[in-house]
C-alpha cells in the first residue's frame, strides 16, 4: 500500500485530492494532527515516512518542503507555482508527449501545471511542436474562471452574506500582465515572448474556460479550422483526459461556450471555432480538477502505473 502525505490537506486543493482517494484500496493516507500541522518538525517526519507527498501550500512553504526531504524514495507532487519551470521537476501534463509521461513515471519531483496555464499549454503547446504557430507568434489569451481557484480567501468573499455588488459581475484580474502562469506558459510552450493574458474571475463555484485567438496568415502553414481541430484530434489521440470536441459542435449549444458546463469532470475539452481568416482555439475544463488536484493525482496514478484514470471522474 502507498503511503501518501497531503502537506496543505485543509486548502481547496489538497481536500479535493483527499476526497478522489475515499474508495481507494491502495492508498494509506498519513493524517497530521491539526494542532502540528504547521510544525516544521513534524511536518519533515511525515513527508519522509511517505511513499508521496503533496504540497498543496503557497510557493515559499513548498520550496521549505522541499529541502526537508531526506528520504530519496520519497516522490513530491508539488501543486504550488514553486517549481513548474525548474529542470530537476517534471512538469505533470503527460499528454504533451511521450517524453513528459516518462518523466513523470520515472520522476521524484513532479510539478503540477497551473489551472490557467493547463488551458493555454494545451493549446499552444502542439500548435508550436506541430509546427503550425511560429515560437515569436504574438499570442494573446483571455481566460474565464469560477472563484474557487482564488482559495479560501476568495470563496469566502463571494459566499459570504454581505459581500460586495461588484462580485455579480465577472472581474478582469492581473491587470499588470504579471500573472504568476505566465512564465510557465511561455517556458512549456517554447515561446519567445510571454503572451498578452487577461484572466476574468466570475459568480461560479468552478470550472474554466481559457482561449487563444489567431490570425491564419501569421501561422507558419495557414489552415482552416477544420484542418486544425483534425491537427488536434490526432496529436490527443488516444488520451482519455483530452477530448477534441467535433467541429461545429457548438451549435450544440446555441453557439455558447460556458465556462462552468464540466465542473466536477477531470479531463479537458478542446474546440476549434472561426473561420479562414481568424480562429479561435478554446479549452474548457474544471481549475479544480485538470487544472489542479484531478491533474495532481492523475500523476500519482502514473508514478504508481496504475490506470492514469483511478479514483478520478471521466
């Protein structure tokens, strides 16, 4: 049995982890108690008696995390931005390619992507390895997300009784184009510029929709939209977490993306919508779960070679 350590079990994150293990018979979770949770000692003892530990902790704890680890058995899946884009981590989306999986099931330190930057990354990264879009494409991308990916703070600034008008209209956020995704999304995607990216937080629990829009006569080989989702559905094919939707299937619903329609699902929906002249590349998924924990104990699964899919909902 797999001794698995949650270090921030209490954080959206690392509960949403705990409840795709209820079921499980192959997992014995290492429970801290309350009163020490935030006990350096005592958190050092359990990630050492782990098999795997989570971080699901902001990025400065994670990184004090990290240098407690003295057992080299011990395998950290870090949620956190801390080590998306340092080279001894693997970056924990193994649908990219074979050699992303490998280094995931091979790996002792394993970094989940970022729920904005797991939408982007899985629509620029093939058009870039595909070589459809050139690395110093202008690229730009708006994201819409529920209020649960700000944490405990944010949840309970929408949830609570007397909370602000402005909270009923969707909010356009990291107006300083410094959003904490952006290195990682250019570093994964071999970009040579970070891309213009306005995120948007609105009156939903969760669910995400991330879009990247695009001029045909600035791709390396001009395509239609249908040739792209084609392009698509054969670099994801095979992957249960990735479904290319057909082309047209917006219709539908009455030509509407939501942003919330697969909150609770762990996989990724991609669309391909436009025309000759301009398309528009679109995911959609739950920030909760590829974005997130589902993506975090889709890499356990790997690491342990069970099915990537166990104890997650597709």
């Amino acid at each position: 049995m797999t001794k698995v350590f949650i270090d921030g079990s209490e954080g959206t994150t690392g509960l949403r982890i705990n409840e795709r293990f209820e079921g499980r018979d192959d997992i014995e979770i290492l429970k801290i108690s309350s009163e020490l949770r935030k006990d350096p000692d005592e958190i050092k003892k359990f990630i050492n008696a782990s098999d795997v530990t989570f971080l699901c902790l902001p990025d400065a704890a994670a990184k004090e995390a990290v240098a407690m680890v003295e057992n080299e058995n011990t395998v950290i899946i870090d949620t956190s931005t801390a080590h998306r884009t340092e080279s001894n981590f693997a970056y924990g989306y193994p649908e990219l390619s074979k050699e992303h999986r490998e280094a995931i099931r091979n790996g002792k330190r394993i970094a989940v992507p970022g729920c904005h930057a797991t939408g982007f990354i899985t629509l620029v990264y093939p058009m870039i390895a595909g070589g459809i879009m050139p690395k110093n494409y202008p690229v730009s991308s708006f994201s819409l997300t529920g209020y649960s990916g700000g944490g405990k703070k944010m949840i309970a600034e929408y949830e609570g009784e007397d909370r602000k008008k402005e909270l009923d209209s969707p909010r356009e956020y990291a107006l300083s184009q410094q959003h904490k995704h952006l290195k990682e999304m250019q570093a994964i995607t071999g970009l040579e510029r970070k891309p213009l990216f306005s995120p948007i937080v609105a009156d939903y629990y969760s669910g995400m929709l991330v879009s990247v829009p695009l001029y045909t006569d600035m791709l390396s080989k001009k395509k239609s939209p249908e040739e792209i989702r084609d392009f698509f559905a054969e670099y994801y094919k095979g992957e249960k977490f990735v479904k290319v939707m057909p082309f047209g299937a917006e219709a539908d619903t009455g030509n509407f993306l939501g942003s919330n329609n697969v909150s609770g699902w762990d996989g990724i929906e991609v669309y391909v919508t436009g025309n000759e002249d301009r398309i528009l590349l679109s995911s959609r998924f739950d920030n909760l779960g590829k974005g997130a924990s589902g993506a975090a104990v889709q890499c356990l699964n790997i690491v342990l070679g069970c099915d990537e899919a166990k104890g997650l909902n597709l």
